[in-house]
C-alpha cells in the first residue's frame, strides 16, 4: 500500500485547473508540504503559475480553484490564502488512515515506481591499498541506503564493488609489500602502515619461496595477495554495518574477458581515437576537432593506452561501462563517488555516450568528506581514523544514522561525542526510542486486558497529538518517492524525526493527564489508540530500515 495522498491532491487540483478552461500543458503548480504549519498540510502556488494563462489577479484564480477542487474520499479540504491554494488534511482521512496503514505494515508507503528496473549501484569502491577510513564510511552507507530505498520501491538492485586492481595506487601498493618482505622502507610514494607489514608477514607464510623470487615476478604475486587480504577486511568492516555486496568486480576482468580492446576497438571505429605523443587518446569531440584542423588537446581528453603500451585506468572503465550496460544489461547504473572525483564525471558521460549508451543512464552521485578531530586520513602514510575505530566507539546504528543526516553536497563534522549521548539530542537515540515506547505501550495493553475488540474503532482518535502522529503517517509516502526518484536517502532520517516527535508527544500527554494514554478504562479507546501505535511503530521501523538502522523494542 503506497497511500499517497500528495498524488491524490495533485490530481484533484489538475481536474480543477482544466475546469477553469486551462487547456494543453499545465505549468508546475509546485505543489508540496506546507512550510508553516498554520498554511495547512500541502499547499500550491497554483494562483500565481497560472496568472498569465487565465489573465486573472492570482488571488481570484486561487479562489476559484478553492472552490472547484474535490479531493476524493474527503481527505483534504482546499482554502485559498492571496495567489496559493493549502490543503488539510481531514480529521475523517487521518482516522481511517491509521487502519490502512497499520493493516499493510511494512509494507506502507512501498510504491511500485521501478516497475522492476535491472539497475546496477556501485559504492565504496575504493582502492584495495588499506582499510576503510571514516571518509569511505560516507559512501558505503550512502550507497547502501539508495539501494534499500530503490529495493522498496521496485527495482531490482545489484550493489557492486569494483575492485581497482591494475593501476598506479595498487603496484605501490605491492612494491611496498614486497619492500617489507625484506625487511626494508617502502619505495617513494608507497605505503608505510602497520598492516602492510603484517601482510608481508602473512604473505611469507601463505607463498612459500616468494621471498627468494626476483621483484619483477613476485611483486605481481603480492600484489594480488594484499588486495585480497584488504578486501577480505574490507568485506567485514561494511558487513558490520550490515551491507553486503552481490558482487565484488575484479579490474582485471576487464582485459580477461576481452572488454577493454572491445570498447578500445569500438571507439576507434567511431572516430573518438587518435594517437598523440606515442600514446592512444580519447576525445568526446575528436572528429570535430579534426575537420576544423584544431589540435588543440581538451580537459575531456584523456589518455586510453599509454605511450609504453600499458592500459590507463580509464582504459578499463571503458570496458566496464560496456560490461554493465551492454553484457550485463543493467538499464541504469548508478555511481556513489567522493567529491574530489567531481572531473572524472564529465569524461564518463563522455564515453558511455561515444560507445552508444545513453549518457543519463550513468547516474553519479558525489558526497563531501568526513572530518573527525582525530588524525588526518591517509592510507598510504599510515594515519587514518579506521571505520572499524568508528563502529567499535559509537556502534553501527549511530554511524550509519549520523552519515545520512546531511545531503551528500554538504560536509559532515562527526561528534563523537553526541553519537553516544543517550539523550534526546542524540537523533538516533530519540528515534529508537520512539521505537522502544511503542513496542512498550503493547506489553502494558496485554498486561491489562485479556482480550480487546478485534476491530479498532478509529474515529475515536480525536485528540490533536493523536492526529498529529497520523497525519505524520500520512507524508510516509513522499518521502519514499522523493528518496527513491532523487536518490536522497537523507531524507528519511529527517522525517524519522518527525515522526518520532510526534510519538514522543502523544506519549508524553498520556504522561501528563492519564486519560490521554493509550491504555486506559475505555477497551475501545485502547484498542484504537493501540492501532495508531501499531501504524506508528511499523511506520517508523520501516524508515529505520530503509537506512540500515535497527529499531530496538527495548531500551
């Protein structure tokens, strides 16, 4: 059951609109949340949009749109304010929703929008030189919760992780394991962490005579041994945040299954390669560029097959593309990327489009840094804030919660010290245990009462803290679409606190005048404000899991 009465309004302001005499297309009315609460609960700028169409003062066209709109089964009432129409939600809607909603369960607000999409999300994909540091975190969570919110909503999802196995960062990488084989510095612009050399160590062990291999056979050796070791860490630390890949794609398939000299091949036939300097370029613009007898080289530009034959790894994200969109026939891919990857964007539009794909099905998303007090955060100078650090001080929910309070854009500032608070300023604590009162309230009723009416009686939710924590039932639906449609799972952890406000308030009048809570004298009464927790406590376990947060019954 989706229940979207947003969509509902909408359809029912552009019945009005056509019956005012506004004929062809219809200008965004911007209908969406009231912002003031006293406006209503929806509200549209529909007298201003369409001022110019009917050659009307706004408020008059906003009137007469008051007038003429019928939401169906009564679920909202439209008043008009200057050039906006706000909307109410009725008292008699909220009522019956909360049986709707506590009837689907989990399932509220799970909208078939993906109709089944194949789509493809890769995230975290970080080079497998080191352990995950809070910066990764970011990405891990982000890409995970896109993909828990596009599962709701009817994709079908792969989550992948694309292991960079063939370039600069992974061969210092080995070079510097090979270096602490034998007992000596890594090489300039290598890696000098702990585990480095504890992977030497290992790597001593489990590949016997590799020490006595000369560098250029047995660095290659290494080098896959350490990236496996890194991955096998990499693969526990996001499994404690309770993410799990489908599947874990080796650069090196690229050039074993012959993707690479597949998309070299077709680009060179389309004309978007040319050679330049003893190397093998790529330019969205090439052939353009070679009629007017321009030489001049792009920031598009960029380098296929280097000058001493060896492929760069935009060689192998050409090949990766076609892997996806073409012999794995994902419909959409989308891409979960740190900032300072903001140029590379641009580029694989680029490509994807020369090799026949169209370019708005590779979606990328960039997300800002993380920044803790605590150390600055560089693999390969061994200082790092680990993310297992992270998970071990504050816990897996707070981590995940606190990562998504902030739209990706914007810079996160971790405190620490908050994620532990257990307060109602800690926004994961004030959640869960909005959660917990709600799952309480239902041990005190059986405790109570043997047995309670079988049907609960909603009309009898008559108070406005009750109809607030309904009427925050009813924007569930919005959010899942926005999330879903935008890719900003963020938006769910706003609207947990929303709803948990609501609960926390609806709890504490039962507090402050016992004929206010749930369980009480009257069976009826109990019964229906036992449904309004029930709609709640689903409601709000479903948001929590949509970004990996568990919802405790006790706290």
């Amino acid at each position: 059951m989706s229940g979207n009465v947003r969509e509902t309004i909408a359809n029912a302001l552009e019945a009005a609109v056509r019956s005012l005499g506004v004929d062809g297309e219809i200008p965004d009315l911007e209908l969406g949340r009231a912002k003031v609460a006293d406006h209503g609960d929806y509200a549209t700028s529909a007298g201003l949009k369409l001022a110019r169409t009917l050659r009307q003062a706004p408020p008059a066209i906003a009137a007469r749109l008051a007038e003429a709109i019928v939401v169906p089964e009564d679920a909202a009432r439209a008043e008009a304010a200057g050039g906006y129409v706000n909307f109410r939600l009725t008292d008699s809607w909220l009522q019956r929703l909360v049986g709707q909603v506590a009837a689907a369960g989990a399932r509220y607000g799970a909208a078939d929008l993906g109709h089944g999409e194949r789509l493809q999300v890769e995230f975290g994909s970080i080079n497998p030189t080191g352990p995950l540091h809070i910066g990764h975190g970011r990405g891990v969570t982000l890409g995970d919760s896109i993909c828990r919110v596009l599962e709701f909503t009817g994709h079908d999802v792969q989550r992948e992780y694309y292991v960079n196995s063939d370039n600069t960062q992974t061969r210092r990488f080995g070079a510097s394991v090979y270096a602490r084989l034998h007992g000596q510095e890594p090489p300039e612009g290598g890696y000098v962490g702990e585990y480095v050399k504890d992977i030497a160590d290992m790597a001593r062990q489990d590949l016997p005579g590799i020490e006595s291999l000369p560098e250029d056979q047995a660095e290659p050796k290494l080098r896959r041994y350490a990236m496996e070791k890194i991955i096998d860490q990499i693969r526990a630390s996001v499994a404690r945040l309770g993410v799990e890949y489908d599947e874990w794609f080796w650069e090196s398939t690229v050039w074993e299954s012959d993707l690479g000299p597949t998309a070299i091949e077709r680009l060179r036939e389309a004309g978007y390669l040319r050679e330049r300097d003893g190397a093998l370029w790529f330019g969205p613009a090439l052939q353009e560029k070679e009629e007017a007898g321009e030489k001049v080289v792009e920031e598009e530009d960029r380098v296929v097959i280097r000058a001493n034959g060896q492929p760069t790894y935009f060689a192998s994200d050409l090949g990766y593309l076609i892997s996806r969109f073409e012999r794995r026939e994902f419909n959409r891919v989308v891409e979960v990327w740190a900032a300072d990857h903001h140029g590379y964007v641009p580029r694989m539009k680029s490509a994807a489009s020369a090799l026949g794909f169209d370019p708005e099905k590779l979606v990328v998303i960039l997300h800002q840094m993380v920044n803790l007090k605590e150390g600055k955060m560089s693999k390969r100078a061994g200082r790092y804030v680990a993310l297992d650090e992270l998970i071990d001080r504050v816990g897996a929910d707070a981590v995940r919660f606190f990562y998504l309070l902030r739209s990706p854009d914007t810079t996160i500032e971790f405190d620490l010290e908050l994620a532990v608070t257990q307060g109602n300023e800690n926004p994961v604590y004030y959640a869960q245990y909005a959660h917990a009162r709600l799952s309480n309230v239902e041990v005190t009723a059986r405790e109570r009462y043997a047995t309670l009416p079988g049907e609960a009686d909603t009309s009898l939710l008559v108070q406005p803290h009750e109809l607030d924590v309904a009427r925050q039932l009813a924007f569930w639906p919005d959010v899942v679409e926005d999330a879903a449609r935008m890719l900003e799972p963020h938006r769910i952890p706003y609207y947990v606190h929303d709803l948990a406000t609501a609960v926390h308030r609806f709890y504490h009048a039962g507090n402050a005048e016992s004929q206010y809570r749930v369980v009480v004298d009257d069976p009826a009464l109990t019964r229906a404000r036992l449904e309004l927790c029930r709609a709640a406590r689903h409601t709000l376990k479903t948001a929590l899991d949509l970004i990996g947060v568990s919802a405790p019954e006790r706290m």
